[in-house]
C-alpha cells in the first residue's frame, strides 16, 4: 500500500505550487471539486489513485505470469505516473505503447468497421470507466497497464497534478 514517501511527494507538490496557486486554479472552475483546503484535496487524490489502482488490476495478470504484486502495482511510481498523466497526452502514449507490445488481433475479430488497434484502445479505457476509474486518472492507468500486464518499459515523469487543478 501507500507509504510515506508517496505522501511527501505529494505536500512537495503542493508546496511546490504553493497553497494560494491551487486555491486560484481550483476556484478558477478546475475540473476536481476543491473547497479551498488543499491537503484534504491531496488526501483525497492519492485516496482515489489507490482505489483505481485496485479496481482496474483486480482481473489482470502480471506480465511475468501470476498475480500482480501488491508492492509493484502500489509502488511510488505507478502513483506518480496515474496523477501526473494528462488525458490526452497519456491516450496517445498508450497508443504508442500498443504498437510496441505488438497485441494480435484474435482470428474472431471480424469487425471492419473499426481498425483493431483503436478497438482495443476502446475497450481498455471503457474498462477502466467499469472500474470506477475516475476520468483524470484513466490514461495514467492505462499506462500503468502496459507497464504491469505486458512488461513495457514507460517513460519516467516527474510528479505534476497541475493538469488537474488548470
């Protein structure tokens, strides 16, 4: 689960935006709901990045085989790249990372009209919309996904939730 150096990370942000900037972006119509109080908004995030984690992995395998480790799926990175993954920027490296890992397309897919890749790409995010995974944390999930379930290698980020909060 969580531990303490996610938590700091997380006020290291915050401090690093400064409290008066995320009252300002979040009072500005921010897509997340915010009173004003920017470490029960921070509690709050890295609550529901847990909770998306869970739900969306319960069903899925580990690419080495087996179940997913709880310490790897709940690791500091994972959390870093869920939160700071923006929604558009992060579908595309999803697509990217599709093409890498070379996914086939089953012999029963017969569907012409639509292409495999962007059916699978469908199908990925509407799972995790079944699980509960709040939009904003959807891609970053997704990503987490290639990472966990077919052993790709993903870029490294920098903890940013200001895609969040503008």
């Amino acid at each position: 689960m969580p531990d303490m150096e996610v938590s700091m990370s997380l006020q290291l942000c915050a401090d690093e935006l400064g409290d008066h900037v995320v009252r300002q972006r979040m009072a500005n119509g921010g897509p997340r709901s915010f009173n004003g109080d920017t470490k029960a908004f921070i509690r709050r995030l890295r609550q529901e990045t847990w909770l998306a984690l869970g739900s969306f992995f319960t069903d899925k395998r580990f690419y080495a085989g087996g179940p997913i480790p709880a310490r790897y799926l709940y690791s500091q990175d994972n959390f870093r790249r869920v939160v700071s993954t923006p929604f558009h920027a992060g579908i595309d490296l999803c697509y990217d990372l599709f093409q890498e890992c070379e996914i086939q397309k089953p012999i029963c897919f017969d569907d012409e009209a639509i292409d495999w890749d962007i059916y699978y790409m469908l199908n990925l995010l509407a799972d995790a919309r079944r699980c509960r995974v709040p939009i904003h944390l959807q891609p970053g999930v997704m990503v987490v996904y290639f990472k966990i379930c077919h052993g790709l290698r993903v870029p490294d980020v920098k903890l940013d939730i200001t895609h969040m909060i503008t």
